[in-house]
C-alpha cells in the first residue's frame, strides 16, 4: 500500500492558474509560489465583496482516538464529490503546524486519495505565514522588553506581562524561562514563557480580520500587560501595530493550492482547536464563500470544541451561516470509545462499535443545538465489517440522522458523492436555523457555564475566587460580550483525557482566564491542557528524513 507521501507525490498537478481561473480568479491577481501554490491578492478580493455568498458546510468529527477519524480527508473528499456531482466547490482547510508534524503527526493535508497538494510544501513551512505570524508576535514581546529597558514610560508591571514568546515547535522546556540574564545591558530579568505559535493571540487575529485595516485595529487592541495599579496596556500605546501588520501584510492573503483531482482549495490560518478557536481564516471562508456555490471547511478536533467555536467565535463575529454539518466518524474510533485497546481494533466487535456510539450521539445532539442539519460521514477502513456500519447506521436513524459509508481513501470522489449528495440535500432543503449557543450580554461565567452543561454534559464549573475576581474584572472593563474559547483536551467531553464514550455529571475545573482583547474572545483554560505541547516518546520527527533528495516520513 502507498503512504500518503507516495500518492501525493505521484499525482499530476494542474497549473495554479488553471485551478485559479476555474473560480473566477484572473492570473493578475494570482500571486505564485511555485508552480501548484499562490496567493490571492487583497485588491482582488476587496472586488468581490458585493457578491453573494454560496453555502457552507462544516466538516467536524466525534471525539479523536489514537486510532484517527480522517477528518481532513473526509472534507478534501467531500469537496471532491460535489465537484463530481456538477456543484461549483472550493475546500478551506487550516494549514499544520511543525508542531504536530514532528510530534504526533507527522503531517495534516489529508490522505488517500483525498489529499491537497504539494503536500509536502504544505506540511513544511507552505508560504511562510506562521514564520510571519511569530516574527509579528515575537516583535512585540521584543518592544515590550525594549520599552522596559528605556525608562518604562507606561509603567508596565513586569510582574503583570501577559505576552508570551512563540516558536512553531513542540518544545516543553520553553513554557516557561528566565529572561535577560547576564547583567544590566540585556535588561531587567523577568519570568517568561513561550507558547506555540498557533496558540498565539496573532494567529487568532490574522484569522479573524476581515481586511488590513482590521487587522492593525485588533494588532492595536492587544493588551500585553498592566501597570502596578492594574490598568492594562496595549499593544497600540507601544507604537506596535503598524510593524505588526507590515510583517503580516503577505501572509493575511489566502493561499490557493488544489486537491489531488485538481479541485480549488484555499488552505489559509491553523489555530489549535484544543488551545485556540480552531477554524481556518474567515477571509478564505468569506472569499471563496464569494467564488463558489459551496464551501466545505473544517472545524478542528472533535465537535465540542472545534464546532462549538466554529458556531460560537468565527459564525458569530464573520456573520457566516452554515447550511450544513458533517459529522465525521470512524468504526475504528467508536470501537475504542466502547473499551476496545488499540491493537484490537481490526476485529471484528459489534458490541463495542453500539457501546462507542454514545459518543457520536452527544456528538449529533450537540450540533442539532445550533439549529444546523447534519448528516454522519463514515470513513471506511479496510477492516470495518457490513455488521458493524449496519449498527452505526441503525443507530443514528433512531436519532433522525443518516450515516454514509465513505470510501474517499481509495476512491476519491466516487466514494463520496453519496455523501456529495446528501449534503446538497440538506443545504437546499432550508432546514438550517442557525444560532449561536449562547448571547453576547450574557455573564462570561454563564457563558462558560453553558458551554461546559450544554456541550461537554457537565454538573458544574469551578474555580478558586482569584479566577472568578478576573471574569468580573473582564466585565468591568468592557470585555463581558466577548464569545469564549475553551482550551481543554480534545480526547475527552470531560477535562480528563482519559473518561471515553460521553461521560457526564463531571466538573469542569477553571485554572485561569486569558483576555484575547484584538481576537475579541476570552480564553477559558481547563484541566492539565497546556498552550506548549511537548514532544512524545518517539516523535515524528525521528522518522522524517530525505532520501535522495525526496521528503519521506510524513504521513
């Protein structure tokens, strides 16, 4: 059997002028990189803005297991079959982090025969927008420094600094440091830290800004840290905005690459979903929402985080409106939601498959809250049995959904356009009344509240009074109708990565708040959920090597 690697790199590619043209995009405003990936430029879509919106369709998925749900692939796969079926289709997919293609990974572009390419561009570095996104971020935390060691005009506490240094790389030993050792010439030592960069305040703001100008506003609005009598100091009193945004001017327009049948996609923006909101940008989403009759974007990690924010943070500040849902699951993964080990997977167990479907059941109930009609991708496996997807199927029937077989693995879109199909169904049907979980003047407490009862099946949150002093002080300062993003684990509807199928009755533990006041959320931290993930045992990376001159261990 070919790797993923292998199929990529046997596929023929289209000119990204040809691809680009497709859409309606014009060569003078394709900005190449190479031969099979560009940009779009500002000006041509700044021309677009009148024109309508197609239909958008969210892929998300149950609750990830070791064992891989194949939720990339199932959007790359689903955007394939609506082309085939004779739909004008664009896929928005998030591009990976080095941080999890060297650690557990090893690569996020799809797999099969449902693959964007160049894959191996697009795992490695791709355009340079995350190296934009950590020189913009690191810059600050530079002036903020620099500011300190001149005099510290603005009174900054160091004490209070709330910006962190980011690196695109899983490195446990930087959560936290000493910085400016060595004497008075390399300034004041302090703690500090580093997250990774796709949990940077940054990222989150390139993928929500809707055009440059908002894009130094939010850059602007960033509080860094506060004085001694606590009042908060921005980003926009350091004089830091403007650097900011000419650092991120190239990397705020959307990149172009294509599927490997030669179908549009614009990978653009990769915040975590487990850390940060977990959507690609909302400009490719706006954009190619103006260029095709239907989009399929993906939500990161299982429903209740990646879908929650998706509905919660970018719908609510994008104005987006989705028509329809996805819901990918795997017999394999509800398997292992039913108490079977890894390494037992391949056999097959009926009873295990019925006893995991709880899992995917929260998983449609929670959804089905947002008011948008959905429908169960299957991704297949070799090993799936007739019996166990007849389970699957049944199943989600008692709850007024239907499951699809999927096949996009092996066959592309042919295996997909029953789910092409249906969806289609659903988008045209009107049956989609969406609405966020929760309102804009509702307590932040509440908010959260919501999330983790109504999402997670939680009895309750808690934190200790300094944390709940901080939602108040947020309140206080004008920040109380400001969505939340929860970090929490993406293994679990609990804080515990441990509790599988959907447990409830649990209690969702608060370690403390994070304002993200140019990304316009708060940030709920929960559990052992750290923003610098570390390497495991036997990385990735250990793997990934050249071999006459060819890339081979990615995925």
């Amino acid at each position: 059997m070919k790797s993923d690697i292998e199929i990529a790199r046997a596929a023929t590619t289209t000119p990204i002028v040809d691809v680009a043209e497709k859409i309606g995009i014009p060569q003078s405003a394709v900005l190449n990189y190479g031969p099979t990936k560009a940009k779009v430029s500002m000006e041509f879509i700044e021309s677009l803005k009148d024109k309508p919106r197609g239909k958008l369709i969210l892929v998300t998925a149950m609750t990830p297991t070791p064992a891989g749900e194949g939720k990339t692939t199932t959007t790359v796969g689903l955007g394939d079959g609506l082309n085939a079926i004779g739909k004008k289709a664009i896929v928005c997919l998030r591009e990976p982090s080095l941080g999890p293609c060297f650690g557990m990974k090893g690569g996020a572009a799809g797999g099969g025969s449902a693959q964007v390419v160049p894959m191996e561009d697009i795992n490695l570095h791709f355009t340079g927008d995350f190296h934009a996104i950590g020189a913009a971020h690191n810059l600050l935390t530079a002036l903020i420094d620099n500011h300190i060691y001149w005099g510290n005009e603005l009174g900054i506490d160091v004490r209070r600094i709330a910006w962190k240094r980011v690196i695109d790389m899983n490195d446990r030993a930087l959560r936290q440091i000493t910085a400016a050792l060595g004497g008075p010439g390399n300034g004041y030592p302090r703690e500090a830290g580093f997250d990774i960069t796709v949990a940077s305040e940054v990222m989150a703001i390139l993928c929500l800004a809707m055009d440059l100008e908002d894009l130094e506003r939010r850059l602007g609005n960033i509080v860094i840290g506060y004085t001694r009598e606590k009042t908060p100091i921005t980003a926009a009193q350091l004089d830091a905005a403007g650097a900011m945004t000419v650092l991120l001017k190239d990397a705020l327009m959307p990149n172009l690459v294509q599927t490997l049948e030669n179908n549009p996609a614009f990978v653009h923006g990769g915040p975590f979903a487990n850390i940060a909101h977990g959507c690609n940008t909302v400009l490719a989403t706006d954009t190619a929402l103006r260029l095709g009759d239907y989009v399929v974007t993906e939500a990161g990690f299982g429903a209740d985080l990646g879908a929650e924010k998706f509905f919660d943070i970018k719908c609510r500040k994008a104005g987006l409106s989705p028509s329809a849902a996805v819901i990918v699951a795997t017999i394999r993964a509800l398997k292992m939601h039913g108490g079977v080990a890894k390494d037992d997977l391949s056999k097959e167990n009926v009873d295990a498959v019925k006893a995991g479907l709880s899992n995917l059941g929260r998983h449609i109930q929670n959804v089905k809250k947002f008011g948008v009609p959905l429908v169960v991708g299957v991704n297949n496996f070799t090993t799936d049995t007739p019996a166990e997807f007849a389970a699957v199927k049944e199943y989600c029937a008692t709850l007024g959904v239907e499951a699809i077989l999927c096949t996009h693995w092996a066959e592309g879109s042919k295996g997909t356009e029953a789910l092409a199909t249906k969806v289609v169904e659903l988008a045209e049907s009107g049956a989609a009344h969406f609405a966020p979980l929760y309102p804009d003047d509702m307590p932040l407490w509440d908010k959260v509240k919501t999330i983790a009862t109504n999402i997670y099946d939680a009895s309750e949150i808690t934190a200790d009074k300094a944390v709940r002093d901080q939602f108040k002080t947020f309140e206080e300062a004008g920040y109380g109708h400001f969505p939340i993003c929860m970090a929490k684990t993406q293994y679990s509807f609990s804080t515990d990565p441990n509790l599988k199928g959907a447990p409830s009755g649990h209690v969702v533990a608060i370690r403390e708040i994070r304002l993200s006041a140019g990304a316009e959320f708060i940030v709920v931290v929960t559990g052992d959920i750290m923003t610098m993930p570390g390497l495991p045992r036997v990385p990735a990376a250990n793997t990934i090597k050249l071999e006459n001159g060819e890339v081979v261990g990615l995925f």
